[in-house]
C-alpha cells in the first residue's frame, strides 16, 4: 500500500474456491487483504480433519486506495470483479471489517442461542466482544438468532448472543 493515500475497505469476488489463494497474492502484491475464515472439521471416508473455510464464499476484502491500486487487484489471479452497485465499488466501513474479525475470533458464538427477543426486531449489542454490533433478531424453528447483515456486500450472518446483552432498537 503506498503512503499519504486514504484507503478503504473493498470486496472482490473471487472464481470459485480460490479465495485462499487470491488472498495470500494480495499480500504478495503488499496489498492489504482480509479473508475472514471459520474452522471446521470435515469428514472423509477415512478420517475427520479441521480445516479452514471462508465465511462468505467467493468474498475476499481488500483496503486500498482505490484511484491507485484498483488495477493492481483486477490483475491478481481469480479476481473476478469489485462488489458494488454497477461500475462503483461499494466502501465498506472499517467497523465492519472490525466485526467481521471479531466473529472469526468468538466462532463459538455462531452456534448458541438467543431467547426472550421478539421475532423480527432490532436489537443492539450493549457488551462483549460485539459491543455495538447491530442486527435483526430471527427465529429458526425454536431458536431466535440475531442476524448482522452487511448491506456493503449483501450477506448476513447468524450470531448468538446472550439476551441479556441485547438491547431492543425502536
């Protein structure tokens, strides 16, 4: 990245399962590249094995100085395109990015549930490691899980938290 620019938070679409590789040639090119990965553990026939997977499929985030160093991303190997609307990349907020970071490192919080919030409703986190985060509480069959929807790139994610960290927007 060079010096004295303003950098913002970009989404490229990447070909199918090359996010990794996409994202280790942007550090190469000293861009600065962040793909959120979740572990999982995978079956084969043979045996079972952890392996990371990324949390949005085909997604690989980049901070750049647009005017500058777009070209150097479009000719990155499996870069497809920038996410936006059209022909302008949409910026994605640093606070997000922030978030994004912070469900890679609270994983477990992917999978606990969340009860006594209404269906549907806006919910802020009060504490925690999601202080601040803002979602739309959903139920799935008999669990309610609060749902952060990142407009930016148009994807959402599950997050559980405890009830008593929530407090419910008008």
């Amino acid at each position: 990245m060079i010096e004295g620019l303003d950098p913002h938070w970009y989404a490229v679409y990447v070909r199918s399962r090359y996010e990794k590789k996409v994202h280790q040639w942007m550090l190469e090119k000293e861009l600065n590249s962040f793909l959120p990965l979740l572990e999982t553990v995978r079956q084969w026939s043979d045996r079972k094995k952890k392996v990371y997977e990324p949390l949005f499929r085909g997604y690989v985030f980049v901070q750049i100085d647009m005017k500058h160093e777009h070209v150097k991303v479009l000719e990155t190997e499996g870069v497809v395109k920038f996410i936006g609307i059209g022909r302008n990349p949409s910026v994605i907020s640093p606070r997000d990015i922030e978030w994004l970071k912070t469900l890679v490192r609270e994983p477990d919080a992917l999978h606990q549930t969340v009860s006594s919030i209404p269906y549907g409703k806006k919910v802020r986190v009060l504490a925690g490691p999601f202080k601040d985060l803002e979602g739309v509480v959903v139920k799935e069959g008999r669990e309610e899980r609060l749902v952060v929807f990142f407009e930016s790139i148009m994807q959402g994610i599950e997050v559980s938290i405890s009830p008593d960290l929530l407090l419910q927007l008008k």
